[in-house]
C-alpha cells in the first residue's frame, strides 16, 4: 500500500489503500520504514508523504485486525516496535520531510504526518485521535511529538474528546503549519525549497532534530562552493536590477 | 469557599465567594487541595474546576491579606508552600482535569486553570496575572506552566505588562483550548470526554504528565475486556449502518 | 550603526543603516554586545531594540561581507562567535527585553529579535530567514530560539522555505506576541510595563530565562517597602471610588 518514487529534487511516498481510507495493517508498517530509509539515502533533496489518490491521507491502524492483539503480548510487542521504528525513521531522515494532509488524518495516521517537519493541509482534512473511544491508548512518543506541535492543553482536548477537527482549527492551533487552498496543497512549498541548497537543507534539518556538530557545519557552510556560487548569482542578479 | 460533588463520571469542584470575585484567603488553599485529593481517589472519570455562581473564575490571592505577610518569613514560608502543594495535587490528577472558565481569571486563580489539563472558556472571560503592579512576583512553576502554554515571550508579555486580555485572545494565544460560545461552556467537551473509556483515560493522563510505564499500558490495553466490548459495539454499529 | 539612549526608565538601543536596511557588518555585533551590555547596568527598567528610522528592523548579516569568510577558518570563527555573544547577551539582561520590529527583519536580524523576551510589530513588517538561499546555515541557538517560539513546524517551514510572512502571519503562528496597529509600535505595551514595579520586572525575567533562585524571590518580595507602598497605593484608590 506504500510507494516511492524519486523525481528530480522530490521523493514522494504514496499512501494507497482506498477501500480502508488508508489504514494501515499491521504488517505494513515495517514497508513503510524500508521506503522511508530508500528515499533518506536517495538523491532527492525533500520527502513528501502523501495519500497516492488525495483523498483521504491515513485513516490509521486498521481497527479490523487490531483485535488479533487480545491474546498475544508477543503480538502487541511487535505492532508497538513496528510503529515505533517507523516513526523514528521518519523522524530521522537527514533532509526535510512533508506530509501533504487532505481527507481523514486518524490516529497513527496522525503519528505519520507529526513525525514529519512540516504538514500541509488541504481544505477537506479532518483530524483525530480516537483510541480512547475503544479502550485503548496512543503511544508515548506520538503523544509526545502531537505535544510538542499544539502543546500539552490541545494535546489533552484531542486525545480525551477524541474530537474530530477541520483544517481551519488544525491550522489554527499549530496541527498544521500551512493551509494550502490552492487546490494542490503543497506544491508551492515544495517548490520554494527545492529551489533552496540542498546542503543547507540537511544542515538545518540537523539542527533542528538536535543532532551534534550543527555548530561546526554553520561554519563550515561558507568555505563550500555552493555558497560561492549562489552569493555571485544572487549579486549578478542584483546588478542587473 | 470550595465544594466537590461527584455526580456520575464527573467529580465537579467549585469555588464560590461572591464578594470577593472568588480570591483565594490563604487558609482555603488546603481546602482546594483536600477536595482535589477527594476527586483523585472518587469514581468519577474527570475532575472539573469551575465557579460555582458561573459569574468570576477565580480573582487569585485575596490581596486584603497579603500585608500579614510583610513581618513573617514563616507565613511566607506557608502561603508559598500550599499554594505549590495545591497546584501540584491538580497537575498529578490520575484522571483528566478541565478549568471552565468565564469572568476574571487572575494571577492565582489562572494557576488554578492553568494545573489542569485543559481550559475552555465562556465569551465573558478576562485574564490578567498583575503581580508586577503590586511590587510582587509570580510563583516559578506557575510560570514554567504558562511559557508552556502560551510560549515564553506570550508569558513575558502577560507578566511584565499585566494586560488584560479577552476570551478571544487567550484562545487566539492558546491559554485556553476552547472558546465555547454555547451557553453552556464546557458541557459539550465534558459530554464528549466521558462517552469515552476510564481507563483509557488514565493511560493518556499517565502519558501527558510524562509517567513511566505509558509505553508497557499502551500495549496492554489491547488485552482488556473494555478494548474487546467497545471494538464489538463499533463493529456491530457499523454493520447496521 | 547602534546606538543607545536611556530616557527616563527605558533604554532604547536603536539600530540604523539606511542604505542596507540595517544589515550589519562583522564587526558591529562587537558595538551591539557592548550597548546591551551598558543597557544591563543602567537604571532604566526595560530595554527596547528599535529601528532607528521606522522603516527596516534588520536585514540581517550583511551580505557582501560573507564571501570574506570563505578562506579564513579563524574569521568564520569569529563571525560565529561575536554573534552567539551578542545574542547570548540580550538573552541575559537582567530586565525586560523588548523589540519593536516594522519592515524588513531577515536572518540574523530576526535573531536579535527572538533573543528579545517579547516582539511587537506594526502593519509593514516581513520576516524571512533566507541561508538556505544562499548554500549556507542558520546558527544552533537561534534555530532553537525560534523553535520555542513558533513551534519545530513553523521553524522548519521557515528555514526550508526562505518564505517571507507578513506581520499578520508572523503575528498568527506566534513570531511576534503583539501586532500593534496604533501608528506607534509598542508604545502602549511599553508604558504599561514601566508602570509596574521595577523590581517585580526584574524577579520576573529571571524566572522567565530559567535563573536559579527565583522561588526564595517570590517570597521575599513581601518584605519589601515596594509592596507596602504599592498595596497601600491600591487600597487607596479602592476606597475612593
């Protein structure tokens, strides 16, 4: 139900499950991660997760197969590592990550877009975390990312009401950095950073994740000749002005 | 000048004192903490903080008293430490906590608000912290609760300027979660959160509080009968849908 | 380019060079560092940095300087270090910091803004964090100061995009806490904050950035000849009205 493809500066992954909105079984999340881990290693300067027929993005764990883990702690052990690794990986790409949000966002399916850098929604997104309505619980660190995203008290009010949101109160309250009415949600950002340096990119996306030595590289940064060539542009564009 | 009834799932703790806007004299923060304790160890599956007359939240510390505190390092000593002891006692609730909110909510009296997990607000509330206009300052968690909520230049904003800001802004800036326009501010949040299941509940509470153990809950709720009957009365819904 | 005034309780550091939209040269953060810290000492209650003309707040590093930078290791060491200083700086001032931001406020002159406790802009301001632009990085501090403010997700977008926002939109996701259309940016919030007490500004600030300490300060401010003059101001005027 995942797919990548690598095109110029953009590797895209596909979300393709329409009969289930999207939802994931549990057996899917590890082929989730090894294309998440192709296109971290891929020439591609940005990743895109995005649902492959743009309606809805992720509807989440498929509910259907959940009851399997009942009678199993080996079972729930895995779907818990299988998920948990995912969105590590994720997390850990070297270069920007975008979730481009349109439909239902349910859930893990939320875990997907929150471990992303940037999420971009469309006008007919509807968000929610719904575990409590089924005696079930969300894990610590999506809890932990969704926190961090609207903070402690709207983390709180979706995780207790299991309230569904639009994408004018997601975009309001921080679930969402960017809504895109355009009517191809995120092609513009998309756009805007690819035409960034590609070195740059996964700088800052160092810096962000906290990874060590962002220090030394935004020294290092302007002894590459990628800076000496984008500063001659930029002058020779500004004395033709 | 604080009262706790449990009525269902929903332990309520009110504060009434009419003629003081709800100030808080420094022998009732015990009282506050008493009831909380009470509404932890209660049957209900959420604990609500409201006023009791609907009219003003909580106007903070009863100003009228603090002069005793000039002479006495002791009192100070004691006013400090059941005020921390009291927020302390909301923040650990095992089950989700919600302020509603309308009229004045100050100083204090949002450190109420602001220990719970989450703030829903009427049209006619008004918060302000002025702590800096009385020569007087803010106690340090109540600050480190704000900055995560609002953002630390927000919270610098609050405390140094002591302004006061509407409904609108403090949902605008993220003090509350929710501006319920309704009538009935908070019922429907309310309503939402106890259709959901207890347990599932705590294991969120656990998690947003930064618990350990939220990992190892997560899976076993997936071997519960609670998880077992609510999937069976989804799955039977949907089917005669 | 900097200069600084102290007129009665606040200390305006103004910022200005015209002809490049007060980008500043390496070596003028040196001349910032040392005005702040003249700020820090003096007896004004606040500290406001300003434009010195009302158009541009800061375009940030001057760019036809940087490509100096690229054959020297020590100059890019010390550019890294006499910005981090000066940033460094700000951030520590014993009293409110201020910025008062209208035009254009890029890169690290966006970094001298986020070093500031709280930002307030008027109807012309645009923000942009451009490196990215140009092959090269933003520093680690500055990453994480404005991550606090805007959230990882409108960093992100931010630095991957180079997008430039508006005052309404900086306002929005949280760059700035007031967006004041009075004609006269930040004069309101400004009078309202050297009216209370210098001393409750200053306990206060130190919460706010984390200074050990400031729960034996909250006590002791009831000791104080402030809070007895002050109570007493107030209790006054109660019985007037």
């Amino acid at each position: 139900m995942f797919t990548l493809e690598v095109t110029g500066k953009v590797a895209t992954i596909t979300i393709a499950r329409g009969a289930k909105a999207n939802a994931v079984p549990i057996d899917q999340w590890g082929e989730l991660e090894k294309l998440v881990v192709r296109a971290n290693v891929s020439a591609a300067s940005l990743v895109v997760i995005r649902s492959g027929d743009g309606r809805d993005f992720c509807a989440g764990s498929d509910l259907s197969e959940l009851n399997l883990l009942s009678t199993s702690g080996l079972l729930r052990r895995r779907f818990r590592g299988v998920m948990k690794s995912a969105f590590a990986r994720i997390r850990a790409v070297n270069k920007p990550t975008i979730a481009v949000i349109d439909g239902r966002c349910m859930g893990t399916g939320l875990s997907i877009a929150t471990a992303c850098d940037i999420r971009v929604c469309g006008p007919n997104a509807l968000f929610a975390i719904t575990p409590a309505r089924f005696g079930i619980s969300y894990p610590k660190e999506d809890v932990e990312r969704l926190a961090m995203l609207v903070g402690s008290g709207q983390a709180a009010r979706l995780l207790y009401s299991c309230d569904t949101i639009d994408s004018a109160e997601a975009h309001r309250i921080g679930l969402v950095e960017i809504f895109d009415r355009s009517g191809q949600p995120g092609a513009g950002l998309i756009q805007n950073i690819v035409d960034n340096a590609a070195s740059s990119l996964m700088t800052l996306k160092a810096g962000l994740i906290g990874r060590a030595g962002a220090d030394q590289r935004f020294e290092d940064h302007f002894a590459t000749g990628e800076f000496a060539t984008r500063l001659d542009a930029y002058d020779r564009a500004k004395t033709r002005l």
